[in-house]
C-alpha cells in the first residue's frame, strides 16, 4: 500500500509495477524479521530434504516391483543395489539440471496429466473390484492378493489409531503455501489463482480420499505402504493359474512404474532448491552449481540406505511442513495486519485479498491446531521412539 495515514485518501492496494508477487522469504524479511525469513529458509530446505530422502525410498520400493524381484526379497533389507542404480540414474540428471541442460521441468505439466489419468484409473479399478466382488463373491478376484477382509477378520470402519501417521501424509501431499507467489506470478491470468488453487486442492484431496477409501476397503490390512504395489498382483479376473490377459498386465506395470517416473522428474527440482541455497555457503573453489547439487543429492541417497519405510518418510515430511503451512502464514497474517492497521487505521482491515480467515481468531485457531497436531505426530513419530529405546519401555508406552 502507498501513501500515509491521514493524508484524507483512503489505502491504495494497488501493485506496483516493479512487482508481481513477493516470495515468501521477503514478507518474513519485511514484516516478521530475519529470523523468521531464516526460520522459513531452514523449514523449506528440511522439507526439500525429507522429500528427496523420500523420492529414494518410492524409488527403490517401486524398481522392486517393476523389475520383478520375488516378493520373497525385501528392499528395505538390502537396498544396496537398487540404492546404486538410483544414485546412478538420479546423480547425472541433478548435475544437468544444475547445468541449466537437463531441466525435468518441461516434463511437468505432461507427468502432471499422467498421474492424474492414473489415479482415475485406480480408482474406477478398486470401486469395479468392491462391486464385483460385493455382486459375486464366488467370482475371480480382479487382483491375486489374498483378501484378508474376506478371510474370516472384521476391520474396523474407522481406526483412529491411524491419525497420526494420515495427517502428517495429506499435511506432505497438500503444501503449496511456498509456491504461491511463483505460481502467481507465471501464471497467464494472476487474479485467477486463488480460484485456481482451490480447485487443484479440493480435486487432489477428493482423489487420494477416495482412493484411501476404497484401496483400504478392498485391501484392509494387505493395503502396501504405497498403494501402486497392491497393482502388481492385478489379475483383470483371470481365473486362478490362468495367465492375465495383456491389457491386464500393461495396466499393472503402467500403474506400478509410474512412481519411478515421477519421483525420477521430481528429485532434480527438489535438488534444485536445496543447491540453490547452499551454494553461497560453500568455499569459494567449491561454489559451483555442481558441486552444490552432488553435495544435496548425496544425503537423501545415503539415508535411505538406512531408513527405507515409505510410511515413516511420509510422516517426516509432514512434520517438516508444519511450519510452511501454519506457523509462518499464521504468523504473516497477523503481523501484516497489525501493519496495515497501523498505516490505515481501521480502513486497512479490509483488504481486496481479506476473506473470513483474514481475522485475529482464525489466526490463533491455526496455530492452536498446527501446535496440537505438531506436538501430537512429534510425540508419536520422533519422541516416543527415542524414549522407548533409551528406557527399554514397551510399545504401548
């Protein structure tokens, strides 16, 4: 806003022409301090650094199955040589994108297609199996997995003991919050992003629940930490020790391979950010676009080496986010109306931005329900562990 209070004009909310968007890390700067801008810096790296630790784990679960290792053979046991051919592949595309000669991001939009194309047909796939099997429980199976909703066992309908590993899930799956400002700014009509990412939000969110939904009704307990997985054994109905049809088999390896492919595109980018900021940090011999990208790609690789449960990944990554997508916004909003206040009087409440969230309440209801859900899934995925390992205390601690 230009002008000053008192002047007799009202605010002036419109954009100069010198900016489109302002990133994140500039409002923490200008309205909360430079420790907050480094508070913000440091959640999104960790964040990128989860995700790309992550991306190794999808990797080397999904090359498991698309390669055909006898599910007798675990790839959290021994990933080593999965673990080398990713590091072979994901290594070289980092070097190019921090080159400036292998960018993924063209890829995007058509990778962005495809998944979608394949959740729907996951999802059509799973709700044709449930009312198959619902109309004719003595027909094939459209998948060879054993059922265990069918073997005698009742699941609960609702297992709010899985809260603390879904939450910090959908948390990962839905952060946006640091994107905006790019997004707004590429974007061919900006004053349409609002409408546009609510819509991609709401979309994404009404697929992977109903994907959740009926994945978790049809599998029960069989449901594979990556649901993809549970398509390896995708049968098309083929009777029992009859060869599936090939239109079966292609969609089984289309569904199960796509994680690859999308994790393969997405490591670069990750890459990318994190390269970005540590490059300034590094020697000057060292400081260059490529050494920095081997220097961030190299961590994630190494630990999945070690920790390759999908599951527990997920979860960290949505800690790691709990900052983007409550604390910091909470925070911004709150200093930048007391700001626009302070300037404006009480004509700077009211923004051409401000909704029914732009108030003092729902800024202290995000952060109460960020700090509970926080506290919550550090307990149960960091805390309680280290405890029980350090007391020899029981699970159930």
């Amino acid at each position: 806003a230009r002008g000053a209070k008192g002047c007799g004009a009202g605010p002036d909310w419109s954009t100069p022409a010198d900016i489109s968007a302002l990133e994140v890390a500039q409002l923490c700067t200008l309205f909360l301090g430079w420790r907050s801008r480094a508070a913000w810096i440091g959640a999104v790296c960790s964040l990128h650094l989860a995700a790309m630790w992550t991306c190794c784990a999808i990797w080397v679960a999904t090359a498991h199955a698309s390669l055909g290792y006898p599910p007798s053979l675990d790839p959290t046991a021994s990933p080593g040589p999965l673990l080398a051919l990713c590091a072979s592949v994901l290594l070289p595309l980092c070097a190019l994108q921090a080159r400036g000669s292998g960018s993924t991001a063209h890829v995007q939009g058509q990778l962005a297609v495809a998944t979608l194309g394949t959740l729907l047909l996951m999802v059509a796939t799973l709700a044709s199996a449930l009312a198959l099997a619902a109309a004719d429980p003595s027909a094939p199976r459209l998948f060879a997995s054993p059922r265990t909703r069918h073997s005698g066992s009742v699941q609960p309908l609702v297992d709010l003991q899985g809260y603390s590993g879904a939450l910090p899930t959908f948390l990962f799956s839905h952060i946006v919050q640091q994107s905006v400002p790019s997004l707004r700014r590429a974007a061919a009509a900006p004053e349409a992003t609002r409408a546009a990412l609510s819509g991609a939000l709401a979309a994404c969110c009404a697929l992977y629940l109903l994907l959740g939904c009926l994945a978790a009704s049809y599998f029960g307990p069989d449901t594979a930490p990556l649901v993809t997985l549970n398509f390896e054994l995708f049968t098309g109905g083929a009777p029992a020790g009859t060869a599936r049809p090939l239109w079966a088999r292609v969609v089984a390896g289309w569904v199960t391979l796509l994680p690859l492919l999308t994790t393969t595109a997405a490591f670069p980018l990750f890459n990318g950010v994190l390269a970005a900021n540590l490059v300034h940090a590094l020697p000057p011999k060292l400081a260059t676009p490529t050494v920095a990208a081997a220097l961030c790609a190299l961590p994630p690789l190494l630990l999945t080496g070690a920790v390759t449960d999908t599951t527990f990944l997920f979860q960290l990554c949505g800690l790691s986010g709990f900052a983007i997508v409550f604390f910091v916004p909470a925070a911004l909003q709150h200093a930048s109306l007391r700001a626009s206040v302070a300037r404006w009087g009480e004509a700077g409440r009211d923004t051409p931005h401000s909704t029914c969230f732009s108030g003092a309440r729902p800024v202290l209801a995000v952060v109460a329900l960020g700090g509970a859900a926080f506290a919550q899934n550090a307990w149960t995925l960091l805390l309680r562990p280290l405890l029980a390992s350090l007391v020899g205390a029981a699970p159930g601690l």
